[in-house]
C-alpha cells in the first residue's frame, strides 16, 4: 500500500474508533446546507428586487423574503457551527481518553527516551487536527461544493460570457492565494512542532528546578530554551509576513474582479444584454464563489494536517502494550519461591548486558540482600521482579511457574514496593496511603498503618491531617516523612514480596528505630528483597548477593561472605571502622 493511501486508512480507522456522533453530524451538515441554499438564493432574490427597484416598483414580499433568506441563513449557519462544536469536542474527548488509556498501557521501556513528554504531548494535541477535519472542515467541503457549483449554475444560466470572465478573474487570483495559503499551513505545522519541543524542554527544567539552581544552571537552561524560542519568533514572523500580504492579496483580487465584472458588465447591461439586476446578482456571486475557494484551500491544508497527526496517533496506536499474561492467578508466598534462572539483561536499544546469566533465589519468609556498587544492577532487578521488562534471556519464575504466565495486575498486587525517593502523588495524605489498592479504608484502617509506620505524629500536625493536600513531587513533605507514607501504603497493601530499596535511609535515628521495628513487624512471613546502600542494614539478612559487572560474585550471609569474599570483606572492615566511608559502596 502507498505511503498516501496507508495514511488516509489511519485517518479513517481514527474517525471510526472516535465514533463522531452521525445525528450531530447529520443534523450539522443539513444546517450548513440550508445555509449555503441561502447563500445561494439569495442574490437571485437581489436581483429581481433590484430590477423591481429599477423599474421603479417596490414588492415588500420579495424585501421580506429576502431579509427572511438572510435571516435563517444565518441562523443556520450558527446551529450547524455549534453542533459541529458539540461533535468536535466530543471526538477529541474520545480521542484522548484512547490516548491516555493506550499510554497506561505501555510497557515502562516506551517511556525511558527522553522526548516522550514532547510525544505525549504532540499527540494529544494532534487530536484537535482530526477533530477539525471531521467536522468543520468535512462540512465545509460539502457546502463548498454546493456553494461553488450551485453559483456556477446559476451564473451560467444567467450569462455565460459574464461567467466565463467572473471565473477567469477569481481562478487568477487563486493561482496566488493557494499557494501562499499552503506555506502559511506549512508554517503553522512547524510552530506547533517546535512549540511541542519548547513545552518539552520547559516540563523538564520545572519538575528538576532544584537541580538547575543548585547548579546555578539557569543560563544554560535558558540558552537551551533561547534557541527554540528564537526559532519560533522567526516562523511567527515569516507567517506573519505572508498573512500582512494574504489578506491585502484577496482584497485586491475581489476588487479587481468586481471592476472587470462592474466595466463589462455595465457593457452588457447598456447594450441590453442583462439586466441591472443580473449585475448585482453577478458582484454578489464573486463572494459566493471566492468563499467556498478559500473554504477549499482549508480543507486541502488540513487535509495534510490531519493525516499528519493520524500517523503519529496511530503510530502510538501500534505501540506494543505491556503482557498482561494469562488469568492465571500467581500461587501464595508459603510456598512461591522467587528464582532468576540464568537471566539477562540488556535495556531495549542497548547491546550493553547489564544483567549476565544471573541465577537468584527469593524465599518465603527470608530476606535477601542485594548488595553491590553503583551501576551494578540492582535496580534492574528490582524492575524484572515487576516486570516493568522482560529479560532477554532466562527466565523469573514465582513458584516455578514463569512470572510472565501470571496475570500482570494479579502478578504486581502480589508485591509492595517502597523506592528510594517514595515518590507520592498529588492528592491528599489519605489518597496517597491508600494509593492503588482495590477496596476501602476507612480512617481508623489509615490512622492505624500510619502509626505503624511512625507517620502518625507529622500526619496529626499537618494543617488538615488525613486531608492534607500532597503538591505536585510531595515537596511539602520530607524526604522521611514521604518515606514514611510509603511505608503505611504497604502496612495497609499487605503484600506477599516486600521490596525495599534502602527503605529507612532518610530517616533520623530516632525514627528510623521506630520505622525499623515496624518494618520488621511488615516483614514478618514475608519474602523480603532488600537494595541496601549501607552494609549495616544487611547484616541480618538471610542471604547476600554481592553484584558485580552484571554477576554475582558472591552469595551467603554476613559471616559466610565475610570468610568467602575479599572485597565484601574489606569493605565491612572499611565500612564499620569509619562509617564516613559509606561512598565507597557506590563506587
Ligand atoms: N532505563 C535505562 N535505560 C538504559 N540503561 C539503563 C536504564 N536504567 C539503568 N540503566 C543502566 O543499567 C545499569 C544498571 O543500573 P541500575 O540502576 O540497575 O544500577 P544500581 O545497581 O541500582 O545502581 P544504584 O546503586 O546507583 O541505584 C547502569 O549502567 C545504568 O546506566
């Protein structure tokens, strides 16, 4: 299939999931008809009262009917515009709602390129160009046509040679309009583009505004920005450039051809060829037959707009979704193991494995410490556990059945996550706690897992306890304190696999004591995974893994690592001689 013609099958798959309502339309376009019929009517009703006024009589029936024709033109005009509005915004409703529903649905990978907020982005406001086009501009061609025929006729039945030189005056000034029109288009794509970008790099420099001005980076941000600004500055100007001249280009074209219609036409009209009245029907028509040109020009420009904005729609549309694996329920944690078997793993576009034929065992009811420097990848694991990829060799099982057979939201309700930076969402302290979980809490349920989790005491000072509003990145909260809300969400979660990535590690001492006995209530019959940054924290685990280059190096306990694996070794004397040397974990 051709580029073009694959294109137009987007387009069209995009109207029929969009379901634009066929009544609204319907109704819209039969609006817009009786409009154009007026439009059309009426300089044929022009005609015979001006012939009427020039033969010196006066029909009040023809003024009012052709004040009437004005009237419900008009009138029409205006319902079908905004029932075109009421279908256009509820396309572009449906549209969206099918975007973001898609989005949620793509696996983490979709998201790690780092132009995907100017994506996102982009495309949703590419829903606007569909809508446009369906509605408007759909509508549009249909009165267009009509308009531009229906005035040929009529010219035509009137006076063919009047006609001939009406359409020769209008056809040349077209030769100069469209194509000005179309760079115009063209120039209005290119903002939209780069005004995407500029949103981009804006999303980017706001949501990391500490680090641009811990690192005084403003200048740099600034350039960064400078330059797409610029770029802007000089499309909005070339556009303007063309619209200074467009409108004054139209302008002079009408005038000129109602001045050769006007000195011929009064030819004619003195040589008794037509009447006055024809004339006057005549210079209306220039209007009639320039406007469905201009409404042409629109829908050739969106035209090109929409198929544009279809293929990046559908090109989202086609995005591999995440597996949400068979409804195969995943066992309980008495007796799920987790194990890798012999996994690795390279980030999607990377040759770089960063996980090298790992063989792991999670066990009920144990935790297990996972331990190596910065970069080793210990994180990477964690978001094979949650499926956030898939490996690209071996495989995870949970139970011996492979983790990809469970359902992924049974799969994932099976596991409690606390991350390092306890990320909270905005919305109250209540709707954080509770975040994701299927049911209801009631205050008491809340309360009591936040105590649990040494949260309640900061939560009763907050001005509005419970309902506390949490801003954007929960920066109205501590490190700790976010930390803290995390850890009541898992009390209330109650999850089989307990992943912490060095859960306690913004927390002071006096707290973290207090979160750490909690923790080990949570952690009780559980199977705990522990990313540990601090060897302290991993003494009493059941089993270390120490990572290295993608391998483990070494597995045990403390005391077995410690007689079995020289860089463990040393780095605990290292680590509890002088507690100032923790870096050297992050080496
Ligand atoms: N989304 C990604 N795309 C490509 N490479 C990635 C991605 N995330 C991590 N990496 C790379 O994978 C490697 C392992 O990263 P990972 O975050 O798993 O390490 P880590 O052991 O958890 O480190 P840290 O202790 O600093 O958190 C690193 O070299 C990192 O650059």
């Amino acid at each position: 299939m051709s580029g073009a013609a694959t294109s137009y099958g987007l387009l069209w798959r995009l109207l029929r999931v969009a379901r634009p309502s066929v009544g609204q339309l319907g109704a819209a376009a039969t609006m817009a008809l009786v409009s154009a019929a007026g439009t059309l009517c009426f300089p044929l009703l022009a005609r015979r009262v001006v012939d009427q006024l020039a033969a010196g009589k006066t029909d009040a029936l023809s003024i009012g009917l052709l004040a009437a024709i004005l009237v419900g033109a008009a009138l029409a005009s205006a319902l079908s515009a905004y029932l075109l509005a009421c279908v256009g915004h509820g396309l572009v409703a449906r549209l969206r709602a099918m975007l973001v529903d898609k989005l949620l649905k793509l696996p983490v990978a979709a998201f790690d390129q780092d132009s995907t907020g100017e994506r996102v982005s982009r495309v949703l406001s590419d829903c606007d160009a569909i809508s446009e086009l369906a509605t408007k501009q759909a509508v549009n061609l249909l009165t267009g046509v009509l308009l531009l025929s229906g005035s040929v006729g009529v010219l035509l039945m009137l006076d063919v040679r009047l006609t001939l030189t009406l359409l020769g005056c209008v056809a040349g000034a077209f030769c100069v309009v469209i194509p000005l029109a179309l760079l115009l288009e063209g120039l209005a794509r290119s903002t939209q583009d780069r005004t995407a970008k500029l949103g981009g790099i804006l999303t980017h420099v706001f949501s990391e505004i500490r680090l641009v001005k811990a690192f005084t980076a403003e200048g740099r941000e600034r350039a960064r920005s400078a330059e797409e600004i610029e770029e802007l500055r000089r499309l909005g100007l070339k556009a303007s450039k063309i619209n200074a001249a467009l409108e004054p280009v139209i302008g002079l074209a009408l005038t000129a051809a109602i001045i050769v219609i006007l000195v011929y036409g009064t030819g004619r009209v003195s040589s008794g060829a037509i009447s006055i009245g024809t004339l006057t029907a005549f210079i209306l028509y220039i209007f009639n037959v320039a406007a469905p040109l201009i409404q042409l020009t629109n829908f050739a420009a969106e035209l090109q707009k929409a198929r544009g904005a279809s293929s990046r729609i559908g090109a989202l549309l086609d995005e591999r979704e995440e597996e949400q694996g068979a409804a195969r329920a995943a066992c309980d944690a008495q007796d799920g193991t987790l194990e890798f078997r012999g996994v690795s793993f390279a980030y999607p576009g990377q040759e770089r494995r960063v996980l090298d034929g790992l063989d792991l065992a999670f066990r009920p009811g144990t935790t297990t410490a996972l331990v190596g420097a910065s970069g080793n990848g210990k994180t990477t694991i964690l978001s094979l556990i949650e499926r956030f990829y898939q490996p690209s060799e071996g495989e995870l099982l949970y139970g011996g059945v492979p983790i990809g057979q469970l359902g992924l939201a049974d799969w994932r309700g099976k596991i409690g996550y606390v991350a390092q930076g306890a990320p909270v969402m905005p919305g109250s302290v209540r709707a954080n706690i509770t975040y994701g979980l299927p049911g209801l809490y009631t205050d008491a349920m809340v309360l009591a897992a936040a105590d649990k989790a040494g949260a309640l005491a900061f939560i009763e000072q907050m001005p509005q306890g419970l309902d506390t509003l949490l801003i954007e990145q929960g920066n109205n909260l501590s490190g700790g304190q976010r930390q803290r809300i995390a850890i009541a969400r898992m009390f209330l979660r109650n999850p089989a696999i307990l992943i912490l990535d060095e859960a306690t590690s913004n927390l002071d001492s006096e707290t973290e004591h207090q979160v750490k006995t909690a923790l080990e209530a949570l952690m009780q019959g559980r199977t705990n995974i522990v990313v540990a940054h601090r060897l302290a924290t991993v003494v009493h685990a059941d089993c270390i893994y120490f990572l290295e280059g993608g391998k483990v190096s070494g597995a045990g306990n403390h005391h077995e690592l410690i007689s079995s694996h020289p860089y463990y070794a040393r780095l605990v004397a290292r680590q509890f001689q002088n507690v100032s040397e923790r870096p050297a974990m992050h080496g």
